[in-house]
C-alpha cells in the first residue's frame, strides 16, 4: 500500500490489533511518496515490526536507484514483501517491463541479495507489460527464477 504518511499514526495501532502488516510499496520517483529506501526507512525506523517495506526493484531501477544497493538499505527486518520486475532502462521513468535477467534491474543480484539477507517472505514476479508473447515471457520469467535459485542453492 502507499497511505498518506500523515495516515501512518493512525494506521499502526490498528494494525497491530488485528495482527496485520502494512507493506509501504515504492513506485517510482515522481509518482510516490516513498519512491526512495531513506524515504520508507523514515516512516518504519520507529515503528513496530508489522509496518515494513514492499520492494519492487523495478521501480527503484526506473527512479535511477541501483536495486542491490535499495535491499541493503531496507534490510531483512524491515522487508515485508518483495517485487522482482525488470525495467528496460536505468532512469526512465516511462520505460516498460521486460522479462526478468534481461533488462537493468540486476535481477539476478537482487536474488543474490535475497538469499544473503536469509529473506524469507512473500515473492512477487511483478510483470506489467501485457504483449502477444506474454505466456512466453512469463515462461521466461519462471525459468530465469529457478535458474538462479539453482545457481544459489549449488554446493
């Protein structure tokens, strides 16, 4: 979710009560309020641990943020969920999705990154360009995954 920060205060305690968690997701540069990690840090460094980051790589990579670097920031403690989505270009704000390893993300780094933090929560592929070849590139998507999760898991 994106609630108004000003909301935050009011929305924790409830949160709390019912056992639920608010994960602060970062569109891009220009279009959110939490579109950078010092951003979200700033709304949950002083809260309980059920208001957290939802990461999306993508977004970061389109506001000219390097993912890996936006992980460490955000740390395990604070990451609720995560969004492994590739963006054609660094810093353009109005490029579109390609398939996941194949764009400038750092996909397979931010997996890496994953697995050194010992993340073990909700993953999303995050996959918003609909094409004629969208099973394909889901496919892809899927097989580029488990080739890095094989890669990861190796001896």
């Amino acid at each position: 979710a994106e609630p108004s920060p000003k909301s935050i205060d009011m929305l924790e305690p409830l949160f709390a009560e019912y056992g639920m968690r608010l994960a602060i997701h970062n569109h891009q540069r220009g279009r959110s309020d939490y579109w950078h990690p010092d951003i979200v840090l700033d709304h949950t460094r002083m809260r309980g641990k059920q208001i957290g980051a939802c990461c999306d790589v993508g977004q970061w990579a389109r506001s000219d943020l390097k993912p890996v670097e936006c992980l460490r920031k955000i740390g395990r403690d604070r990451m609720i969920s995560f969004h492994l989505k590739d963006v054609l270009t660094m810093g353009d704000l109005d490029c579109r999705n390609t398939v996941i390893g194949e764009g400038a993300a750092d996909c397979a780094n931010c997996l890496k990154e994953l697995h050194a933090l010992n993340y073990r929560a909700l993953i999303t592929i995050d996959f918003e360009h609909d094409t004629p070849k969208l099973q394909e590139d889901m496919l892809k998507n899927i097989a580029f995954i488990e080739d890095q999760a094989r890669r990861l898991l190796a001896p």
